[in-house]
C-alpha cells in the first residue's frame, strides 16, 4: 500500500489571513455553482485566486503500515502475525463489488462523476453549515483518500493535526490535492487506495483487516449487508460500533441507510435490497492476536520469540531497536522462518512424554541444521505465555530467597528465553559436552585421536584454585578433578576418554593443549559467554590460561548453543551462526538478504572430521579410525537408526544434564535443569533428558536415507 506526501511544504496559509482563505473558498464554491460544468483545470481562475494555483500539489509515494506474518519453513503453515495496524492490501479485483459499490454509497455517490472535488457538494454544505442546518463535509472519496495519506505521511504530530483539522484551509489544499491525485490515478486506482486504508473500528483499517475481524473471511466474499456495515463504519468507526450497546442500534441504521443509497444508485434492486436489510447483524469480532503470545500453536512460542529477538538485533532494518520494531510491525514483510513443524511437534512430544509443564525443572531441547545455521526446533516444557497477574498460574520460585519474597518462578508460564538465553538468561552448566571442544584444541596442535593419557580415578593437577574449595586437593592449592567411578581409570585415547567422558584424561589433556585455546575453540564454535564472570575469564588471556574446569563444562551455555557448536563437526568445521530465517520478502516483493547462512571456518576439516569420528563413541555408534570401548548413552545409536555422534554431561551434585546428539542433517541439544535456582537440590536425571533427545533426532530422520559421516582424508 503506497500513499503520498507533499513534496514541497510551501506555507501559502503562513501569509494569508483567515479571512483571505474563506473568501477564496467562497469563490470557488461560487464559480461551481454559477458554472459547474467548468473543467477543475479552471477552476481557480473562476474563482480569481492566484493563490490558490500556489498551494503544493504534487505528491511523493510513502509506505501504509501493512501486518507482518511470519510462516514455518514450509512456507504455508502461519506461525504468527505481527503489527501495528492489522492491515493487509489487496487489489481492487480481490474486492468484492459489493464493497466497492456500498462505500461509494456511503461516502460519495458523485465519484464516478467528479474530477475530485464535488462543486455542487461544496457549494450545498457551504450554504447549508451557513444557514444553520447541520453540518455537511463534502469531501469526496477522493478528497476523504488525500486526508488519510497526509496523516500518515506526517512526520510530526503537529502535522497530524494539520492534516486531519477541521478549517477552511485544510479543506482547500484537500480539494487542490485531489484534483491532482485525480490526475495522476485512475477511479479505480483511487478506490483501491481507499479502501486499503480506510479504518473500520476494532484495531482493523483496510477493507481486509474490517472483513477478517467483523466476517472472518476475505474482501471478495463479502455480501451487500456486510459490504454496507463495513462501508457504514468508516464515517466514525467508534460511534457505529455494532459490538457495543450504544453502536449497535446505530450501527444497524447506517447500514440500512447505505442500502438504500446503493438501491438508489442501482447498484441493487428493491429485492436484493429488502433481502440485504433482513440480514441479522452481528455484536462478535474475530481480532487476530499479534505476537508471540498469539502463535497459532503454542509451543511455537518459544521459536517466535527468538525470531523476534533476533529481528530486533538486526542493523539492517533500524538503527535502534525501537526503529526494527516498528518495521517490523508496520513493514508488511513475508517472512519464512526455519522452524520444521515436524521436528517441533516430534521435540514436543518427546518432552512431554516424559516431564510435565507444571514440574519445576525444565527440559530443554534446541535442534540445528549443519551447514546453515537454522533452527529447526525449539521446546520446552512449559507454555509460552505471561502469567496473569491478577490469577496467577505459576507457582513460587524454587528459589527460597525469591519465595519469600513472593517471586514466582517460570513454571508452567514463561516468556523468558530459556531455551536460547538473552535478556537475564545467562544459561545453565552443561557439564563434559565442553569436552569435545578440548578435544578440538588438541587436534588442532597437533594431538592425534590416538594420544594416550594414563591417569587414576583422580587426578593431581597443576591448576592453582583457593584450598578451601572441595575440588582442590586435600591440603593443598591445586585443582584435583575425579571421576563419575573410580572404575574409571587407566590408560585412554580420544575415542575412549571421550567415550567414557573420563575427567582425568580431559583436564591433563587441556593441559598440555593450554585451557587458552580451549576457551579460544569455545569461541570459535559458538559459545557465547553471557555470563559476566564467565566472559572476564574468557577474554583475560591469562585468566583462560588457568581455567581449570573449563573442560568440564562449568561455563553457562544454552540447549542451542550447543546443538550449533556440535553443528560445526557435522559442517566439515564451517561454524554457521544460528538464524531462525528460511527467507524474507519485503511488502513489494523484494528478497532481503538478512538471516540467510552466515559461515566461517571454525577449524579444519580434517580436525572436525577426526574430532567427530571420537564423538561417535559416546553414544553407541563405532568409530572409523578407532575403537570406542564404551559409551555414556548406547541406546541412542540403535533408537535413532542411522549414523550418530554426540556426548552427554552433567555438572556437579547432578544438578544439570545434557545430551546432544546429530546426525548429518540434524544436531539436537537437550537440557535438564532449574531455570529458576541454579543451587537447587534436585539430581538431574539423565533417563528423562537422553530419551527425549535421541528421539526427537530418531522422528526427524524417519524415512530419510542413511548418509554415513565423511573420513579424514576423504
């Protein structure tokens, strides 16, 4: 939808006394009564204003806010819509007939007739106001279209104001506008226009946003009394209400009227007229939602808001983010996002097969595609929602300190990001799945897959950490990690130290690589350090140098950060930032680049081969250049049928597990933790958070052909 501005702001009225402006106006309505068979060309000659040939005419296009709608991948399944102003443009032939005729009845029966300006209209109100009989307007459909686009090309609120104020002069440069918008359009140019911006009440302006919300159905299908209600409305959406007890009577008179006017002009005859006003009027609306509190599924919700979190941080459309929204919301874009409906019901139903949205602790799984970057899948258990602050749902936070204090916690409503961090969700621990990253680092210094480290179920390191921490060495300064089992020692290589997820062969090994360039590998794949006193750590060189339980995973990371950093492995070590965008097309059709694959070697494809290769070990797969000799999550091979790689991790007291698993096409990352109390109590069971990931892999690689993971070398 495209409407104009002036292109000059030349203030004729800024020079010219009130007085001047009437008597000018009075001359035109003069010469149209006198001659109103005068072409408008003339017309300001009639009247003898040179002034009035002075006023700006010519108009400039601008854009009408238009409703956003974002689908799923599919490109057909709608996820949610997003705007302002719920308005959609349609062509005038996707318009029923029935509304083109009955708003031509409602506001203008001469606007087939007139150049723009209705002289005899003018000349009729101006005489009728004067003697008192009721104020009359005379603005044509025309003149009624010029008045809505300079008020939404206004750039100020003063302008505005200018543009919708009741004065003669404003009525003037109306009519001069639209006899030049008569020039440069056709009628039916113009009727469409209007129709597209008209306002119909009940947050719907254009005629398909009034017959989605008062009908429910599209502008071609709309009937003579439905035409006529819509049409009726336009004059003061307000007043004619019919969903109100005092617009209704009123609004149901407007209607009939309009009948009548459309009977009058022929557009219908008698019967089709008493038929139409027989014709029960409704009190409901249908107001679509907006938002992601509205996605049409809700656990679509927690997909939507990363979209729209990421929209918000995109320079390409605003320099602020108050600017992207408002593109975003006014823009009229087509955006295909990433989400896969089938890997979203399939993550769903895996969660809730196994925790319940009321449980406190959430179980939390992201799913990526490798070598794009997009984001398949996002869930949870818990409803996307806002708790009612009246009725509240949720029960209080875990947290005893927010308890007491009558904080709620995020169970089973939450709009907080928990899946994919920002805002106050810095993430959560997720334990050895940071060994691989380790493992990385070693490779890439020139460590093979087969570097053997011979260690016991603990380990004396040379990491410096406080004395009185329970991870040092009895008496002592240094970092002394152990194992899950003090059956878990002896001498281990990559495929089984990382098979076993064996502590005490990863914090030697980050030793003799330098925790530096761990951390640096972390980085590299996508790990994005929210935390404050994580990030110090991070980017102090020394700081990273002396990270002991880096390794160990007691970072804060999210579901997706993960599924995307293993992601790097499956992408021949290509890191692609994670994007929720399929593609985006602006309201005119243009593509826009922005969300589409941004990627960067991560690390080589040798080492992310090799690397991957290990990292079938741990979840029931066989190695190609190597023997596993165990695993943390067997069964994840044989449920999900086709070739794997992964790792599990749990952080301290069991408080977090995870599991991520992939395949070529498909990376899932799954989380059990307290998003609420990150000190909470509970143990973490691996039994509910392992299932639900390799599953979900399972239902997504269903029916698709087994593609076997490519050798170093190769």
């Amino acid at each position: 939808m495209t409407f104009w501005t002036r292109k000059r702001d030349r203030s004729f009225f800024a020079n010219t006394s009130s007085l001047v402006i009437c008597g000018l106006l009075a001359g035109v309505v003069v010469a149209a009564a006198s001659f109103p068979a005068v072409a408008m060309s003339g017309l300001a000659a009639k009247a003898g204003s040179q002034g009035f040939a002075e006023l700006p005419s010519e108009l400039e296009h601008q854009s009408a806010p238009q409703v956003t709608r974002i689908f799923a991948s599919d490109g057909k399944t709608q996820i949610a819509v997003m705007y302002d102003e719920f308005r959609s443009d349609v062509p005038l032939k996707d318009i029923s007939k029935n509304m083109q005729n009955a708003i031509v009845a409602a506001e203008d029966h001469q606007f087939y007739e007139h150049n723009g300006v209705d002289l005899k209209g003018v000349a009729r109100a101006l005489v009728n106001n004067k003697n008192g009989g009721g104020k009359q307007g005379a603005s044509t459909l025309t003149m009624q279209a010029v008045r809505m686009m300079l008020a939404y090309s206004a750039k100020t609120p003063q302008q505005a104001i200018d543009a919708t104020k009741d004065t003669p002069e404003r009525k003037l440069s109306e009519m001069k506008y639209a006899m030049q918008l008569e020039k440069e359009l056709t009628k039916q140019q113009i009727l469409e226009r209007y129709l597209n911006m008209a306002p119909f009440g009940n947050g719907a302006y254009g005629v398909y946003a009034g017959s989605q919300v008062y009908f429910k159905k599209k502008p071609k299908d709309l009937t003579v009394p439905e035409a006529a209600l819509l049409a009726g409305m336009v004059k003061a959406p307000t007043s004619f209400d019919p969903t109100t007890p005092s617009g209704y009577p009123q609004a149901l008179d407007r209607r009939n009227y309009i009948i009548d006017n459309m009977q009058e002009l022929k557009y219908i005859t008698p019967e089709e007229a008493k038929k139409a006003k027989a014709v029960k009027l409704g009190r409901t609306t249908n107001r679509p939602g907006n938002g992601c509190v509205s996605v049409a599924k809700n656990n679509w919700g927690f997909f939507c808001d990363y979209f729209y979190r990421w929209w918000l941080g995109q320079k390409e459309f605003g320099a602020t983010t108050y600017d992207r929204e408002r593109q975003l919301k006014s823009g009229g874009y087509r955006v295909v996002t990433s989400l896969d409906v089938d890997a979203q019901a399939a993550a769903r139903k895996e969660i809730s097969d196994r925790i319940s949205d009321k449980n406190r602790n959430a179980l939390l799984l992201a799913g990526v595609e490798p070598g794009t970057g997009r984001v398949r899948a996002l869930a949870a258990n818990r409803k996307f929602k806002l708790d009612s602050a009246t009725n509240p749902k949720n029960k209080l936070s875990s947290n005893p300190d927010l308890a007491r204090k009558g904080i709620r916690g995020t169970y089973p409503n939450t709009t907080n990001p928990i899946i994919t961090g920002g805002g106050d969700i810095n993430g959560y621990q997720a334990g050895s799945v940071f060994k691989a990253f380790t493992m990385v680092a070693a490779l890439e210094n020139g460590m093979e897959l087969d570097h053997q480290i011979t260690s016991g179920s603990t380990y004396k390191s040379g990491y410096i950490i406080d004395p009185r921490s329970p991870a040092a060495c009895p008496g002592t300064h240094f970092y002394c990690p152990s194992n899950a089992s003090k059956s878990e020692q002896g001498t281990f290589n990559m495929w089984t130290g990382f098979g076993k997820s064996v502590n005490t062969y990863f914090v030697p090994l980050q030793e003799q690589v330098g925790a530096e360039k761990v951390v640096a590998v972390a980085k590299r794949f996508g790990v994005q350090f929210r935390a404050k006193g994580d990030a110090d750590i991070a980017n102090d060189p020394q700081g990273a140098h002396e990270w002991a339980s880096f390794t160990l995973g007691v970072t804060a990371s999210t579901p997706l950060d993960i599924a995307n950093a293993y992601a790097v492995l499956a992408a021949d070590g290509m890191y692609c930032k994670p994007t929720p965008i399929q593609r985006i097309t602006s309201a005119d059709g243009t593509k826009i680049s922005a969300g589409q694959p941004d990627c960067t070697r991560a690390t080589s494809k040798e080492v992310a081969r090799k690397a991957l290769d290990a990292a079938r070990c741990p979840v029931g797969d066989q190695a190609q250049l190597g023997n596993c000799n165990g695993a943390t999550e067997r069964n994840a091979r044989s449920a999900v049928g086709h070739p794997i790689f992964g790792k599990t991790g749990t952080s301290d007291a069991e408080k977090t597990a995870s599991l991520v698993v992939g395949t070529t096409s498909f990376v899932v990352a799954g989380y059990l933790v307290n998003p609420d109390w990150a000190e909470h109590k509970d143990r973490m069971s691996h039994g509910i958070v392992n299932p639900a990931v390799y599953r979900t892999v399972a239902d997504y690689m269903e029916g698709k052909p087994e593609e076997q993971f490519k050798k170093p070398g190769e």
